[in-house]
C-alpha cells in the first residue's frame, strides 16, 4: 500500500463542546471562571480604631535598663521596683508631618556613639540635622506635633512625674529553644510506677480527623528575645542627681537593654475612642 493511498481514507470530526468551567462549593453559587477576571478589586479600607491604635499618648523617651531591687515606700510598704538610666541622647532628630511623610511623628535619637560606629547614610541623615552621631533612632506617632523642633533635647523629668503610668517596651531575655514545660507551662507525667513519659510532649492532635495538627499548636521552640510591651507601670521614683527613675514591676530585656518609655495609653482619656 503506498502512502498516497492514506489520503482517501475518510477522517473522523471530532467537536469538543466548550462549557464555562464553574466553581462548586455548597458555599459558593456556580460562578463562571471567566466571571472571575472582570471582577475588580475592592479598595483597603483602614479604620479609624487600628489608625487611632497606632497613636502614641505623648512622646516619649528611651532609656538603659540597669536591674532591679526594693523601694521603701515612706508607709513602709516594700516595693519591687526597676532602675532604668540615662545616657546620652533623646534628642529630636526629625519631625514628621502629614504634608511630608503622611502622618504626624517625632523620630527620636539616644546613645552617642563613635562616628565609626554608623554607617554613612546614617551619618547623613543626622548631619542634616546638625546632631551627634546617635545609635539608636525610633519615633512616636503623635496626633500632634506643636512644640517639637529638631536639636530639641527631650528631659524625663520635663516629660513625666512620679506617680505617672507609662507603656514600657523592650527585647525579652533570648532563651534559646526551650521544651513545652518551659515555654508553655505544661505538665509533666509521672516519675515512678514505669511511666517512660516524664517531659515529653504527648499526643499533638488527632489521627484521621483532620489528619493534620492545627496550626498555632502549643509546641517546644526558641523561647524570648522577641519585642515585649509592659502597660500602665507606674513611676515611683525619680532622682534627678543620678539621672535615674524607678518604675514598678519588671521590665522586659536584661540589664543593659534598651527600653521605650512612653505615656500609658488610656482610651477615652489621652488616646480618642474609635
């Protein structure tokens, strides 16, 4: 048989019927696919809560931490207290406006340190400004910004007295990677009577259903050394000569961290209700 034989033999047509393909959820209504991809997007919208959220009381200031020990009040009451220092530094480096940057901010400068220390477009943006080479740099979101001029030192005792509450943030002690007794509080099993199961973990999660183990599981990790915000603490002490406050409770970090002090937050009295 030769090829050209090949050509006489009928072919068969084949039609292939197109259907929108359709999503099938109980759900969802079927929905064509190409429905889809005139669909526009809808815009973000940011409420004021999470705006208002985001504000700072007041300005603040950041300070050193440098350990803790007992404070006699003057009734005799023994109070456990923090002893935060002062370096130099809180000073305004810049101020941000919603004309310029969007939103209202002081950015603030602590810990004078050698001009080796920064990098060059750190060192520039401070000699802008005419400041000291600073090493650290955050800044407070402030409803306003009236009063606040750049080179402008901020003083602790200016900015708050005692008795004032303040919003303390700082890095928690790094633990390393810690079981579930010690990260999480849990139990452990018995010690005698043959149990094997002392510090374990145990059972994570179900077996067919859902075959999987839920996210957010309670599970051993590395424990701290993650940013850490202590609310409304309150200021016993404050010494002027030694540069020094006292702030009751315990603050995040180790002696020697830094540390964030700003007015408490208290809604309804310095931060406006949603």
């Amino acid at each position: 048989m030769s090829l050209s034989s090949f050509s006489t033999i009928p072919t068969a047509k084949f039609r292939l019927k197109t259907t929108p393909l359709t999503l099938r959820s109980p759900f969802l209504h079927r929905l064509p696919l190409r429905a889809l991809k005139t669909h526009k997007p809808t815009s973000l919208h940011i409420s004021k809560s999470s705006i208002s959220a985001s504000l700072e009381a007041g300005v603040g200031v950041m300070a050193t931490k440098l350990g803790m020990m007992s404070f006699f009040e003057e009734s005799g009451t023994v109070v456990p207290v923090t002893v935060v220092g002062f370096r130099e530094g809180n000073i305004v480096t810049q101020i941000k406006t919603e004309a310029t940057d969007g939103y209202n901010a002081v950015q603030v400068g602590y810990r004078r340190v050698r001009d080796r220390k920064l990098t060059k477009p750190e060192m520039g943006h401070l000699e802008k400004s005419g400041i000291i080479p600073l090493r650290h740099l955050q800044e407070f979101r402030l409803q306003s910004i009236d009063g606040f001029e750049v080179t402008q030192k901020l003083d602790f005792g200016e900015l708050f007295k005692e008795g004032d509450l303040v919003d303390v943030s700082g890095t928690t002690i790094g633990k390393g990677f810690q079981g579930g007794i010690k990260r999480h509080n849990f139990k452990r099993g018995q010690m005698t009577h043959g149990s094997k199961s002392h510090r374990q973990l145990g059972s994570i999660g179900a077996g067919t259903t859902p075959g999987r183990v839920y996210k957010g599981k309670k599970m051993p990790g590395r424990m701290g050394g993650t940013k850490r915000k202590i609310r409304k603490l309150k200021i016993v002490k404050i010494d002027d000569q030694l540069n020094i406050i006292m702030i009751k409770g315990a603050l995040p970090g180790k002696p020697g961290n830094l540390l964030r002090i700003a007015p408490a937050k208290i809604v309804g009295k310095n931060i406006p209700k949603s």
